[in-house]
C-alpha cells in the first residue's frame, strides 16, 4: 500500500477530533509528523481542535508553538479555533495575548475572542473589544446581549438590544430570545411589551420559537390583561396558556417540553382551575417525558395549595433525584403552612446537596419559631453564626417610566433613597 497523503492524515485526525479521542488523535499527528507530511492549514486547524479537546493547557501551548516555528499561514478558521482552545483550557489570558498578536483579525475572530470573554465572566473585556470592532455583525450584537443577560445584568442588555434597532443590524431569533429573558429577570413588563410588538411588526415568530419566552416573561410580572391580548382570546389567561399548547398539539406542532413548562409556571399563580390540567396533559397528549422542570413546577403548584402531602409524594415517586429548587420549593410551602415534619425532611434534603448553604437553616428556624420551638430554632441560628454562613440578601424590582429600579436588603445606595424613605414615612403616618 502506498503511503497516505496529507488528506488521509487529517481525515484521520478528524475522525479520532469527531469521536472525542484527543489522545490517539495527537498519537497519530505525532506519527505523521515522524514521516515527513507537511501540513496545511486544515490539518493544523484539525490538530489544535484535539489539544482543546483535551483541555490540557501546556499542550496547547505546545501545538501553538509547533505551528509558529512549522511556517504554515495561520488563516482566520486557525486563529478563531486556537482562541477558543485556550478558553477549553480555561485560560483566558493565553486567547487574548493570542489575538492581540495575530495578524489576522476579521469579524469572525473578533467575535470569538468576545465570546470567549463572555463565557469567562469578564464583560469589561468582552464591552472592550465590541467598542474596538472596526465591523460588527448580527452576532457581535448577540454575543453582548447574552452575555450580559447571563450574569444578571438585564439593564445594559436591554440598552444594548435598543442600540442594535436602531443601528444597521436586525435583531434575530436568537436576539429576541436573550432580550426577552432579559426582560422576564428583570421584570421590564413595558421594555418586553414593547419588543413583543416588535416581533409581531416584523413577523419574526412565525414558527412559534419565541411562545414560550413570551408566555415565561407576561407570566413573571402577573400581567392579565396583556396576557389576554397574547393569547388572543377571552378565556382566563391560565386556561389560555393550556389550550395554547393543546392547539399547537392539534394543528401538527411535536410537543415541546420547554413550552410545557412555562404554562406549568404560568398556572402557578393561578392554581384552582388548572392544577389538574397541564401536568397530565403533558404525559399523555405530548410527546414528550415530563422532565424535573415540570415536577418543579407541579410542586410549587401543590405547595401553593397547601397540598404539602401531595407535593412530598409526587417528589418522592419523581424518576430522578430532587434537585435544589425541588426542595426549596417544597421547603417554602411547608414554612407558608407551618409543617413541621415535612419541613424538617426538605431542610435535610437541602443540607444533603449544599452543606454550605443557609438558606435551608434559616427557613427550618423561621418554622420553629412559628411553633414556638425557640430552642430548636435558635440552635440552628447558633449553628449558621459559628459556621460563618451568610445568605445572600434579598431583593425586589420595580419598573418606572421603561426604567427598573432594584433594592436590595438594607441597601441605601439608591439615589432616591431619602425621598423613598420620606415618601414612606408619610404612608405609614395616613395609614395610622
């Protein structure tokens, strides 16, 4: 047999690359560089995919040294994929010392380089290099909107998302999905209406992608009016939301789980009349499993009801394990009714996943003190001092005139704060 060229190396490589075996595909490189194959940049591109795969950083280096001294042309595809194996090898500092040396800077490596900034967390960095683009694209715009909406900071990726209209760029699905998730966290009710009449200006749902966004960010502020102009009809907005998903079953659509859960949480506030509804519906007319997303909402559904027998059974029949939310769901209902025993059975499952949490503690010990059990409550608060755990403060938000404001616990760097505070003193005084 006559000896494999170059594309029978790297489709070789690739395979091993495709198979997630980085190890034998850096063997074989090895072993084609032992018999003399030149290399071009797709079997280098190839190479430095499977030093990420293994995420071990000094071989990265390494490969990125072989290619330097090797002569062959680093394109934009080697540059964007050597970026994002430095971010495999959780080192951030190497991607930028990286891009800012390579010649080769064209949209796509930009973006990468600001993805990788993002998924590290460091937005400075990541705001940095989207000032400093000499093009943007749909997806520079993307990247900043999620990123910041990631961490929390719904504020700038809504103010983003309005420098995006009005500049060349459309937003796309995946704009609208970041900003409307945005504005769900953030409780920006008049920012989300505004781009819901957006999307239906531009017709940008029309297969249905942004439902159960839409229904997940009307459904956190508690908005029924425009809940009822969403669904389009006169029946109450939680029965909508249920025949939404029956419709969308009937006229052909496959079942989507996440559709199911944003009913699920946005029957939650109204729980009468549609308990019974969503969560059998979706095992027997969707085709799809009902997943811990649903089992979450149906026991935040049953907690609210006071149902905490019902709520600890359909935990404990569950096909996985309860997660955090599971139990704390269920922990907050048994505070709400004052259950003693269940709640000490959700607080033990809570120590079990995260023993360095307090919030369990804290909500067992406001349950004994509501039973007058102050002995058993002030030993847990004894136990989350000596243990030096904190909680993490409270805090609400409120939108005035398109803006939110925030407060949290104790907090008085609002810069409204003494007005806030005279405001309030005058209520309370016309309420006595």
């Amino acid at each position: 047999m006559p000896q494999p060229g170059l594309v029978l190396w790297t489709l070789m490589i690739m395979a091993y690359v495709c198979l997630t075996h980085p190890g034998e595909a850096l063997e074989l490189f090895q072993t084609m560089r032992g018999v003399g194959v030149m290399l071009d940049m797709v079997a280098v591109a190839t190479i430095v995919s499977a030093s990420g795969l293994l995420g071990d950083l000094s071989v990265a280096k390494t490969i990125h040294c072989f290619i330097e001294k090797s002569g062959v042309e680093v394109d934009a595809f080697v540059s964007s994929t050597l970026i994002n194996t430095y971010r495999e090898c959780r080192s951030l500092t190497d991607a930028y010392r990286f891009f800012q040396e390579t010649a080769m800077k064209n949209t796509v490596v930009w973006n990468t380089m600001i993805h990788q900034s993002l998924e590290h967390n460091n937005l400075d960095l990541g705001k940095q290099l989207f000032d400093s683009m000499p093009e943007r694209d749909v997806v520079s715009w993307n990247s900043m909107i999620k990123g910041f909406a990631n961490v929390g900071q719904y504020e700038e990726a809504l103010a983003l998302f309005h420098d995006m209209e009005i500049s060349v760029f459309r937003p796309n699905t995946l704009t609208l999905l970041s900003t409307l998730s945005a504005c769900a966290s953030h409780g920006a009710l008049e920012a989300g209406a505004w781009i819901h009449s957006y999307v239906n200006k531009n017709d940008l749902n029309r297969d249905g992608s942004l439902d159960s966004s839409l229904i997940d960010m009307y459904s956190k502020p508690l908005h029924m009016d425009i809940d009822h102009m969403w669904f389009g009809n006169a029946w109450p907005w939680e029965e909508s939301s249920v025949l939404f998903l029956r419709d969308e079953r009937i006229l052909g659509f496959p079942g989507r789980s996440y559709n199911g859960r944003s009913a699920q949480r946005l029957c939650s506030c109204w729980i009468d009349r549609t308990r019974a509804k969503v969560f059998p519906v979706n095992g027997e007319g969707f085709r799809v499993g009902s997943e811990i997303e649903h089992y979450g909402c149906m026991v935040d559904l049953l907690g609210r009801m006071g149902c905490l027998k019902e709520a600890y059974d359909l935990i404990m029949g569950m096909p996985m394990e309860g997660n955090e939310i599971i139990w704390g769901s269920f922990l907050n209902a048994c505070r709400v009714y004052n259950n003693v025993e269940l709640g000490e059975v959700a607080a033990r499952r809570l120590l079990d996943l995260d023993p360095h949490d307090p919030w369990g503690r804290v909500m067992l010990s406001n349950i004994y003190a509501e039973e007058a059990k102050y002995d058993r409550s002030m030993g847990l608060r004894k136990e989350i001092k000596e243990k030096g755990l904190k909680k993490s403060p409270g805090c609400s938000s409120i939108e005035v005139n398109g803006s939110v404001h925030g407060f949290l616990v104790e907090d008085n760097s609002h810069p409204c704060y003494n007005e806030i505070n005279s405001m309030l003193e005058k209520i309370e005084k016309l309420m006595n």
